[in-house]
C-alpha cells in the first residue's frame, strides 16, 4: 500500500497521508481525508485498519482504488473533484 489518491468505489477521492498502528491491538491502521467537503466538514479526516481498507467488498471489487502520488495524481482527477 502507498500513500497517495485513492478512489473509493462509490466515487468520491481520498488521501492516503499517514500510516499508524491501533494503541490497543497494534493492527496497522491507515489515515486519510476525503478531498471533498460534507457534512463532515472540508476534507474530512478519516481512519480505518489496513486489512478492511484493503479488503475486497463482497461481490469482489476493490474497495479502495490507487489513482497516483500526492500531488502529481491531482492533475488527473482535478476535473472530478469538488468546486
């Protein structure tokens, strides 16, 4: 897994920016922000261990696609995001 821009499978984009471990189970744990705002707020921040962000869903597609690196991948998607 690397850091970057993801896309989730229901559409919206993400940023992978920081890896950690749980402080209780010590499972490694992923740190990102959707590059949107709702009712959340503005690029809300977000957290979920590797193995389920990695997980296939069950009908078999990939949960979370790897578009590029930060920052260079914006280019290719900043037509899609948000104004």
């Amino acid at each position: 897994m690397e850091y970057g821009i993801y896309q989730h499978y229901k559409g919206q984009y993400y940023r992978v920016f920081l890896f950690g471990r749980d402080a209780d189970t010590l499972e490694e744990t992923v740190l990102y922000h959707g590059l949107y705002t709702d009712k959340f707020g503005v690029n809300p921040v977000w957290t979920r261990n590797k193995s389920e962000f990695e997980k296939p869903l069950k009908d078999g597609r990939t949960r979370y696609t790897y578009i590029g690196s930060f920052p260079e991948a914006l280019e290719s998607i900043k037509d899609k995001l948000e104004k």
